[in-house]
C-alpha cells in the first residue's frame, strides 16, 4: 500500500550506471597525454570498459556487501587442526577478481603499463577501496623480488597474471597469484631497523631460512606470498615467505587476531606469528631496506591514486548532489557560496589525480632523470595527498547535508576510508624525513624537480613566485627536520601547480595558483576568491548520472 502522508521529491537520483573513466575529463586527459598515440585508442577502450563496471549497480553493491560483512579469522578446523585462514564475503572476491582480470597488478611488462594500471586502480578504488590492498602490494612486488633473477622468474608471471584464483594452493599450481607484506612490528613500527624477528639459515639449502618472531600489521594474509623483514646473520634482510610450500604442505604462518580498524573493514588485516617459519631471501643479507626501496615506492604512489580516487568520488558525489537538489528557490550548484565550496574540492582533486599520472608516466619513461625525480616526488605527493584526502571527503559529505551523514549515501564509508593512506606506507613524518633525504643525499633529484617544475616557469607569475621561496626555503638549512612538513608541503604545491598551469583549462590553474600558490585562500574550503570563473572548474567535475 502506497503511504499517504506525503510525496518524495527534490532527492537527487542515485549516481549509477555511468562510465567512471570517461565522465572524468581530468584522468582521461591525463590518459591521452601520457600514452603514446598508436596505444591511447586501445587503453581508453580498456579504461572505458572498467569504468562502466565500477559505475554500474552491480559494482556499488558488491562494495556496500564487503564492508557490511567484514573477513573472519578461522584459526582451526572442525577436528582442532590449525588451517589459519581468514574468510571473505563473496562479494570481496568478485571485486579483487574484477581487479586482477583488467590487469591491476601487470603493469611492469606492458607498453604504457604504469600509466594504464594507474588510471584503472583510480577507477575502480572508487567501487570499493579496501580491496585495492591486496592489488597494491602485489604490483609493488615485482620489483623487490627481481633482487633475485631465479624468484623473479618464478613468482613474476603469477603476480601479474589476470586470472584470480581465491583459493590457497601450492604456487606451481596457481596460474595466478597475490602478494602481501609483513615488516612492521610492535616495537618498531616505522622503525623496521628495530624488528626482532630472526631469520637462521638453513643448512645445505642456500638461501633457505627459517624465521622466529612476529609482525603487527600483514597485509592481506590470505595472500600466496608476503615479502617480510627479518634479521639475519649480516643485518635486516628481506625474504619471501610463502603460504603454501611446493609439495602442498601449509607453511607456519600463525594468524593471532584481524585489526578492529576505523575503516578499510573489507580487508583483512593481521597480527602474525613465525616460529620456524619457511622463506626464500630476497637479495644480499643485510640489505633488506635497500630490496624492498623500489616496492615501497611503488606502494607509496598507490596512496596517493589510492587517496585521489577517494577524492575523486566523493567530490563527484558532492556535484551531483548540488546538480539535482533545490533550496532557497533554486538548484544547489547554481547558489554562488556552493558553487565556491565545489569549486574549492573540484581544485584539490584535480590537482591529486593530475600529479598522480604524472608520477606514474614517469614509471614508464624510466629515463635516469625521471627515477630521480621519482626519488623525491613520490614522498612529497604521498605526504600531501593523503594528507588532503580527509578534509576533502569531510567537506563532500557535508555538501549532501544529513543526507551525506547516512550510511547508504556510501560518504561516511569514505570518510572512514579517507586517513588510511596518510598511515599505511609510512605516516607523514616518515614521508617528510624521506622528502629531506633526497634532497641531502641525492642532489639530482633537487635539480630533476626544478627542471619539472621550470617547465611552467613565466606562465603564472605567483608560481614563479612560489618556486623563489622554496628555493630560498631550502637554502636554509637552519632547523630543517622541524620544517620537513613544511618543506614537503611546498614541493608538493609548486609541483602541482606547474602541472595544472602547463596542462589544465586556464580556469582551473589560475584558481589554483591564487589560492594554493598566491594566498588569496581562507582556511576552510569555499574561500576561493569570488572573481574566479568557478563555475567552469565545477562543470568540469561533473559526471553524468
């Protein structure tokens, strides 16, 4: 019986059935400019497939379902034997399937791999964003394991494989496979140098170990295999220790509990312990910091697409919702103060996903000048990205009003979601002493980013300006470490916004450099200032619903 008391009108229609990739003009325009012209045709194709099933119903519902029904621990079996598994909902494997299948983790081998991979894990993070875990680490493992040639060539094929198969099997059996990490531990955290788990040699089995200890965060335990810290004989080493041995036989790989976590309730993250655990090491003894550099790196970039993709849908989410409700006698995005405050999200988005493509071309290019600049770009950009991301979302779920404070508009999920990324792969501080090492032990990676951001230099004179004070602010070496967020910040800034001058609609640059670059900025967003064409940068965030 329909109810009597009233009519339901002025709520917006879901944002549903849309392509995800191809509404979104900035990743699309970052798409064509940083593939080449004979690939960009097939890539878009691709990227267009994936964002039509990341937009449809099928894929919202599948993200609702793996967060509303977080993993359990299985510690033993019916009969007392000890299995340690952890069990997903189906829907969380339909998501990692649908990842692993568009190439999510292949990006090492391809033409134009990075940039491709980078743009689809933007896309379809926004379905879901705890699953990517296991897709992240499992890209960012390639790298590491070709410390060693005879691993890379047995595991490398598996980890970028597009067949997922959920069930844990000995490796040669698996067409496919996914990698986790284990480093951190109770003591140390950050401070890896601190673990004290202990790896002993095995006798007559070069490279063979057997690990004693314990990690506070696994990522991803129901993974094939998990790169792991230890100290060996010579000093911290890096090893691969797997789930399942090549006769079949279960490795010890004791699952404590799953983390209570404020968000990313979809995955599983766990409390482990090794007692003569099986691993294979990962290049020298004593160089475990050095092997797995070019995987924390890589996963490093991944917080910052991880954190623009977040970004991304909750200020489109945001637009949609202006574009469709009333108040006040007209629409919401036509009022002059919202269409400010969009204007403001629509700027910080753009201006993360613009710089998070440009890291990832520079992956592709892999000349000696862009591994430097990488050097000291990526922790700058993981550093201020995710550190925009919460203020971002917050500010999106206040655009839909009570609306957006409720569980089904999908917002306060994000907003859950939104402070993990700045945590995971080293906290801010961690990424600000990282930026301050590049710069102290590695001077071609000052002189790589001046040379990016010179390329816009004459074009806007507060970037110009911009560019002036940071360099008198590195000058100065007087209390560095306690203005390494500082200096961060500002590397992050003056990079992007050489990005947006060189390659954003002059609408969106000069927004940006007034606010960001110029001081012409409140501290909230919504504080742009009012002769700015802010209508242009808020169309320019629509998606179509």
């Amino acid at each position: 019986m329909a109810p009597s008391t009233h009519t339901v009108t002025n709520q917006p229609p879901p944002l549903v059935g849309h392509d995800v990739f191809t509404t979104d003009r900035v990743l699309s325009e970052a798409v064509d400019r940083h593939t080449a012209p004979d690939l960009v045709g097939g890539v878009r194709e691709e990227l267009a497939l994936l964002g039509r099933s990341a937009g449809s119903a099928q894929a919202q519902e599948w993200g609702f379902q793996a967060n509303e029904n977080p993993p359990r621990l299985r510690t033993h079996d019916r009969y007392g034997h000890r299995i340690d598994e952890v069990e997903f909902h189906p829907a969380w494997h339909r998501l990692l399937g649908k990842a692993v299948s568009a190439g999510l983790t292949d990006a090492w081998g391809r033409p134009a791999g990075h940039v491709r991979r980078a743009a689809g894990f933007l896309v379809w993070s926004q379905a879901e964003a705890g699953h990517s875990c296991p897709v992240s680490m499992t890209h960012a493992a390639v790298p590491a394991l070709r410390a060693d040639p005879v691993l890379a060539a047995e595991w490398e094929p598996r980890l970028t494989s597009h067949v997922y198969e959920r069930e844990l099997g000995a490796p040669g059996s698996k067409p496919g496979a996914l990698f986790g990490m284990a480093m951190t531990e109770k003591q140390g955290g950050s401070d890896v140098r601190a673990n004290t788990t202990t790896a002993v040699p095995e006798p007559g089995d070069d490279g063979a170990y057997l690990l004693t200890g314990h990690k506070w965060f696994c990522s991803a335990p129901m993974s094939d295999g998990f790169l792991v810290l230890a100290q060996a004989p010579e000093g911290p080493t890096c090893f691969l220790v797997p789930r399942v041995s090549a006769d079949g036989s279960r490795n010890v790989f004791a699952i404590q509990r799953l983390k209570d976590k404020l968000g990313n309730r979809s995955n599983a993250s766990a409390e482990v312990e090794f007692d003569g655990t099986r691993a294979r090491r990962v290049g020298d003894e004593g160089r475990g910091v050095r092997t797995i550099i070019e995987m924390v790196a890589a996963t490093r970039l991944d917080c910052a697409i991880g954190s623009a993709a977040l970004m991304r849908q909750a200020v489109a989410q945001a637009v949609h919702h202006a574009t469709y409700r009333r108040a006040f006698g007209g629409e919401l995005i036509g009022k002059p103060l919202m269409r400010n405050v969009l204007a403001d999200l629509a700027l910080e988005s753009e201006a993360a996903t613009t710089l998070a493509m440009r890291l990832a071309a520079a992956y592709d290019s892999d000349t000696e000048e862009e591994r430097a600049f990488l050097r000291l770009a990526v922790p700058a950009a993981k550093y201020w990205v995710t550190k925009r991301c919460t203020p971002v979302v917050a500010e999106a779920l206040e655009c839909l009003g009570g609306n957006g404070y409720v569980e089904e508009s999908g917002l306060p999920r994000l907003l859950r979601e939104s402070p993990l990324n700045s945590i995971w792969e080293g906290s801010g501080n961690v990424q600000a002493l990282d930026v301050l090492r590049a710069l102290q032990r590695e001077p071609q990676a000052l002189d790589a980013f001046l040379r990016e951001v010179g390329r816009a230099r004459g074009a806007d004179h507060r970037l110009d300006r911009a560019i002036r004070d940071l360099l008198t602010e590195l000058a100065d070496l007087e209390g560095i470490e306690a203005r390494a967020r500082r200096v961060a910040e500002r590397i992050a800034l003056v990079l992007q916004g050489s990005l947006l001058v060189r390659w954003a609609p002059p609408q969106v640059a000069d927004a940006f450099c007034a606010s960001r670059l110029g001081g012409d900025w409140g501290t909230a967003f919504g504080t742009l200032p009012h002769t700015l064409d802010l209508a242009s940068v808020v169309d320019r965030a629509r998606a179509a619903g």
